[in-house]
C-alpha cells in the first residue's frame, strides 16, 4: 500500500514539475505558438495574423531610436511577438495577471495590445482606451532588452531589477527622443509633470494629446534621467552604479530647474 501511495505522490509531483516546466518554456520561447514569422535584419516577428512590410518601417524607426542609446548592440537580435488574442496572452493573463501593454523577457520582446503597423498605432487598454505610438512602445522595450544584455539577467530579470526610477526611466528616455521637437522646453516639461501628478487621482499621468495615460513613476523617471544624461552629462552606466537614492536625484532637478527659471526672468 505504502508503494502505490509512494508512486502516485511522485507521479503527481513528476506531473506538476513537468507542466510547469512546460508552462515556463512557452513563456521564455513562445516561437511554437505563432503561426506567422517575418526576419528583418536584426528582428524576427511571430504573429499569428499576416505580417505586412508595415512593421519594417516600424522597425527600421524603433531601431534609429535605440541606437542612440550608450547600451546599443548592432549584433543584438530581438524575437517581437505580436500577442494579441494569442495562446500566450491567455497563459500570460491566468499566470502573471493582466499586465502591461508590452512587456520584455532576455530578448523576447511581446506586444500583448492590437496594433496597426500601417497607422503606427498600438491599440492599449491596460489602464485606459487610447492610441499609442507603435515605434515609441517597441523602442521603449528594446531598451529593457538591452539593459539585460549589458548588465546581465541576474540582475535585470521581473523578480530582480534596479529601482524602478533606473529600471524605467532609461527607456522612458531613450523612446521619447521620438517626441523631440525644436520648441520642446525641458523646464515646462519638468513643471507639466509637477501640475499633472498633483490632479492625478491614481498615479497615472495623462501624455500627448491622445490622451493616453503612463504610470507616474515613468514620466518621472524619464525626467530625472533627462537630467542626469542632458544637464549633467551622466552616463547610464555611471547612473545604474551610482547609490544615490532617485529622491535625491529628483529633489536636486527641481532645484536646478527653480535656478533656471529664476536667472531667465
């Protein structure tokens, strides 16, 4: 009796360890359940809806983005998958909640939202209904990919990760230099910031006039890192090493911005 007990506790422990395993292997290499495949130089994009010459463009954009960056590798190769009504969003959604509307793991990039690569839109509703930048969302997790293989997985992965101003704010960075235009004012940026967190009710801040919202430590994250890059003439590596806490960072980015605004009246 103690036998067939003993076997049928170590079957069913087999048979946990197994789908879980399973389950992991599909989130880290979810290749098998997409239908679709398109290679554009340093990309490979899985979709289980036809993939048009749209997404290169998109691709080509994010790319020029990134390669702005201190941490790009023109030898990196990412694996994009458009996930939406997919098998792994349902996986995804029932393991890890409804998350993000894309998210990054080593160097698989996943877009969990509908998108329209034609109109360079990404369709999100994780917080509200609106449309976003499809090169801005893409670029923007690039960056993560790109924290990973700089630093290592150890350190960049969903269970450990820099503080969130350090985790976030660099892509926040990177990605909004889509956004640059020449009567940009990094002052009334800083002080928009200010005035919309002190109406934001659950620490979303409303960008752009598509009236999409991002959590309130990104657009302050990509703030402090503005200055740290721009005004200081920090690099990202001296960032990340540094110990000195991102209210202090921010703390002194509103005084310099208060000295600005004082020596130009």
């Amino acid at each position: 009796m103690r036998k067939i007990v003993k076997k049928i506790v170590m079957g069913t422990l087999l048979f946990i360890i197994t789908f879980i395993s399973g389950i992991i292997t599909l989130i880290l290499y979810p290749q098998p359940l997409f239908a679709g495949k398109l290679v554009h130089k340093n990309f490979r994009v899985y979709s289980n809806n036809a993939l048009s010459t749209d997404i290169e463009i998109i691709l080509d954009s994010a790319n020029t983005i990134v390669s702005k960056s201190e941490l790009y590798d023109s030898s990196y190769r990412y694996d994009i998958f458009f996930a939406y009504h997919s098998l792994y969003n349902t996986i995804d959604d029932k393991l890890l909640g409804r998350g993000p509307s894309a998210k990054s793991i080593d160097n698989n990039l996943v877009i969990k939202i509908d998108v329209d690569p034609k109109r360079n839109v990404a369709f999100t509703t994780f917080h509200d209904v609106c449309k976003t930048d499809l090169t801005y969302l893409i670029a923007h997790e690039m960056v993560h990919c790109l924290q990973a293989n700089k630093y290592g997985k150890i350190k960049f992965n969903p269970f450990r990760h820099p503080e969130m101003w350090k985790l976030e704010g660099y892509p926040e960075y990177v990605s909004k230099q889509l956004n640059s235009y020449n009567d940009y004012d990094f002052i009334n940026d800083i002080d928009r910031y200010i005035d919309m967190r002190s109406k934001s009710k659950d620490g979303w801040i409303s960008i752009g006039n598509n009236k999409c919202s991002v959590p309130e430590i990104y657009y302050k994250s990509g703030l402090m890192m503005k200055y740290l890059i721009d005004i200081k003439n920090f690099s990202y590596d001296k960032i990340f090493s540094d110990t000195v806490s991102g209210d202090k960072v921010y703390v002194e980015m509103i005084k310099w911005k208060d000295r600005v605004k004082r020596s130009n009246k």
